[in-house]
DNA sequence: CGTCCTCTTGACGGCTTTCAATAAAAGTGG
DNA sequence: CCACTTTTATTGAAAGCCGTCAAGAGGACG
C-alpha cells in the first residue's frame, strides 16, 4: 500500500469532495471529465516554476507536495503541504502567470485540469462551481490561520501547528489514521513551512519529544497527547464541518 | 467629500468588479438584487464577533474595516484590512460560525448579503459564479504573499508591505490617488496585522521616515521613494492583472 | 565506500520584545 | 471652550527568543 494516499475511487478529486457532499453522478462524471490523463513525477521533481506561464491547476492522486515562493535573498516561505484529493495551482484561475512553484515531496501523481475547462463546471454544474467557491473561502480560512500562527504565535507552536493541521487533513480522507502517519518534511522544510530556521525546528521538535507530545522514528510521527498538542499551537482544526447546506441543488 | 472612499454608482461591488470585468446591465442587475438594506456602523464598532452565528457577508459601501482573530494568550491577528468595494465575511460560505471578528476602523457602510442568495446567482449567472471563485483565488494569492512577509521578512519590510498593499488596493477604485492618502490605523493595529509590537512599529516608521521613503502628517501617508520602499518591502503588486479570459460567457 | 544530505549540539549575536516613563493627541463632560 | 481622562506616539534600557555560525555524527544513495 502506499504511504502517502492514493487513488480509491474512479476520481481522487471526487472521492475528498464526496466527504462534504453527495455528489450525483452526473456530478461525478463532470468532475472526472475535465481531469487529463495522469502525470507522474519522482520525488524532488519540480512540478511548476513561478512566474511560469500558468494555464492548468492539478488535482493531487497520490504523494505529497509542496507549494512556495522564493524571496530576493534567496528565502523561502513554503505556503502549504498539498495532500491527495487537493486540488493545487488553483490560482491560474485568477492569474496567467504562476504565483507559486510546487514541487514534488514524494513521489506523486497528478491529473492536470486546464482552467478554460472550468467554465463548463460553472455553466452546467451550478452546484459544483458553487462548491468550489465554498471551497476557496476554507482554504482562505486555513490561510488565515496560519497567518495568525506566523503572526503571532511561539516557534514551538508554529511546528506543533503544523503537525496538527497535517494529521487532521490526512484524516479527512483516511478516517481511520490515528495518532501515527508518515511525516517526509525535512526540518528545513518545516522551517520554511512555519517560517523558522532547520536549526530552530530541531530544538522545537526535540522540545516537543522531551514533553512527551510527540514520538518520532525515521519519517514516521506520533502524536501522544493531541489536546495538549493543540494547547502548545493554539490549534482550531475547522475541517470538521462545512456548511454546504446553502449550495443550489443539482442539475437534473 | 469621504475621505475614506464611498459609493458612486448603484453598487459599491458592481462598480468594484466593473474594473475586471464589463458586467451585463443583467449581471450588475443580480448582484444589486443580492445585496440587503444599507446598514451605518461607528468607528470602532463591532460588527461581527468571531464564533457568531453567520449567516451573511458584507460589502463595503463606504470606510474602512478590518478582520481579525484573537488568540488565547489575548493578542490579536488582523488578517486584512478591507476598503470600499470589497466583500467581507465570506467564510460564511463554508462556515456557519464566524471565522474572524470584524470590527469598524473608519466610520462604515454596509450592504448585507445572505449568503444563501448566492446560489441564485451562481445558478442564474454562471459567469458571475465563476468571477466570485476568482477574486476567491485571488484573495489567496494575497493571503500567501502575507504569509511569506510574517515568515520571511524583517520588520521593516513587513510594515513597508502593509503600506504599499493598502495603496495598491486604493488605487484599484480610485486611480487618481498618487502618493498620499489617509491611513487610520493605529501603530498596534499596524503591528497586529504585521506580527510585531507597536513599539517596535514605532522605531520602524521612523526609520522609513529617516530613509526618506515616506512621510507622515497626522494620519496622513506619503510615499516618496515607492520603488525603494518595494524593494524594502519584497513587494509585488499582484492587483494590476488578473484573467477573466477563461470566464464563460455572460448569460443572454 | 565515499559523498551528500540531514540531524544534532553549542556558542554567540542580533532583531524584536518587554518594561517603563513621558509627551502629545484625541475624546469627554461640564 | 476648558479641565479631565484615555488613547496614542515616542524613547531608552534590558531581556529573550530565535538566527547565525560552526562542527560532528548518522544515514541515504550511488
């Protein structure tokens, strides 16, 4: 089986939004529709550059990867842990040119979507377009609070954030992951993620062991004591519970 | 006249959107209809608490207002400060709770918009359903750049940014405005909303004054070097070009 | 089996915060 | 319009969190 997620259903993308609605199967099939064939990239492998001409988002099937920006001093600031089911490059869909480079954490597969093939969703799937614009106004919220964390938090709190956020996505769509999952970020990484140093995160990390928090072997985290875990990151985890319950009802 | 920017045609928002897109007398039509009685709020007033019952979003007509959340330890995290012709709390979409608190910086007017009503428009009015998921695109691409300023960027930079957003951002509807324009935040706001303290706020507008890139009067802002101050900042100004190329057509 | 990457640890330095005190400005009520 | 209060801006000194630099160990990979 693979560590990191993969295809079940017919659509990966159809499978994660089918946690927070009932799509129809004409839905189902619009969805799968505009996804092109599947690409398949090695771990490392750059996905996209920014400022790349951008004219197609991906739908994540399997792996992990990461979305960023580089600084003139050569920084970076990872901007988010991209994990199968999420849709990542949405913002061609604003911009021709590509505001972010992703590359690949794993080992994944994607499937491309080109942006002009999202108007057909608007027009003939009025419920889609309107959950995908419910699902933008989440991903703006998860933004914002990790704005609030950069912000305004303590460097432990940044990296216990991190690891709550990450386990509480990757149970949306495995139901039954626990308190143990396979972490693959550097401590680099995870500095540019929560906007502190690899030598800090070290620290902070080994902090967090010592207070008996979390557990950790090669890749593989352990959470031993989440609710403290989130009292340390100042942690909501809002992915319990969308209202889709406004959305028009679907196209017959 | 307002200093702080106020209504000139039907619709705040129908005129914002009008500078990316040229909306059908239908379209601007729909979005009018949308929008609820105008409603006054007094500088400072508290218009929605986070962890409210939400059931609406707000445009603003008229001043300023800003998001924010506020942590356990008390301190707060101004996620955006929002001006004439934006659209606020639109996390409601996905969240039945409020998402962040918004409170009024300026004196304010705004028009409510149930957020149940926007499924008419994204039935009735695709191509309006799909401009809503772009400016939501958009929005993130604004929160990332934040994210890199909070996690990157020293706390010169950080305010510099904040400044060069807002002027951005007003130049948007008003594109006469050059170099000076009211700024009402306070140094705590300003440091709420860039992850620093307001002491330390302090030292660093003077220090953009002894560099000769601004100058203040009373709550007056002036830049006089912006292209250095960009350079300051690590700024990008994303609001010049955003593609409605791929939207579809309006409806007839 | 050598090279590169990652993790780890210590010492030191700096950016930012905290604490404190004063001045200036704004708001309030008589 | 003037006292009075509260908020905001300003400045200095000291402390602290986190970054920088450096060096060594362990592991992955070819």
């Amino acid at each position: 089986m693979d560590l990191f997620g993969g295809r079940v259903s017919e659509s990966c993308l159809v499978e994660r939004l089918g946690h927070y609605l009932r799509l129809t199967s004409r839905e189902a099939a619009a969805f799968a529709s505009i996804e092109g064939p599947e690409r398949v990239y090695r771990r490392g492998a750059m996905i996209r550059r920014e400022h790349d001409r951008a004219q197609e988002l991906y739908v994540v099937n399997s792996g992990w990867l990461l979305s960023f920006v580089l600084l003139d001093d050569g920084s970076r600031q990872i901007l988010r842990l991209h994990l199968p089911g999420d849709m990542v490059g949405l913002s061609c869909a604003a911009f021709n040119e590509a505001t972010e480079s992703l590359v690949a954490l794993t080992d994944v597969k994607l499937s491309p979507v080109e942006k002009a093939s999202l108007n057909r969703l608007f027009v003939e799937h009025p419920r889609l377009g309107a959950l995908l614009f419910l699902i933008a106004q989440a991903e703006k919220v998860s933004l914002s609070d990790r704005l609030a964390s950069l912000g305004r938090t303590s460097a432990k709190a940044r990296v216990a954030a991190l690891i709550l956020d990450t386990v509480a996505r990757l149970r949306v769509m495995n139901a039954e992951l626990r308190d143990s999952f396979a972490f693959p970020l550097t401590q680099e990484e995870i500095g540019d993620a929560t906007g502190l140093t690899a030598v800090h995160v070290n620290r902070m990390m080994r902090a967090l062991v010592e207070e008996g928090l979390i557990a950790r072997q090669a890749n593989q985290l352990t959470i031993l004591n989440e609710d403290r875990l989130a009292e340390v990151a100042n942690y909501i985890n809002r992915y319990a519970a969308l209202d889709t319950d406004w959305l028009p009802p679907p196209t017959t």
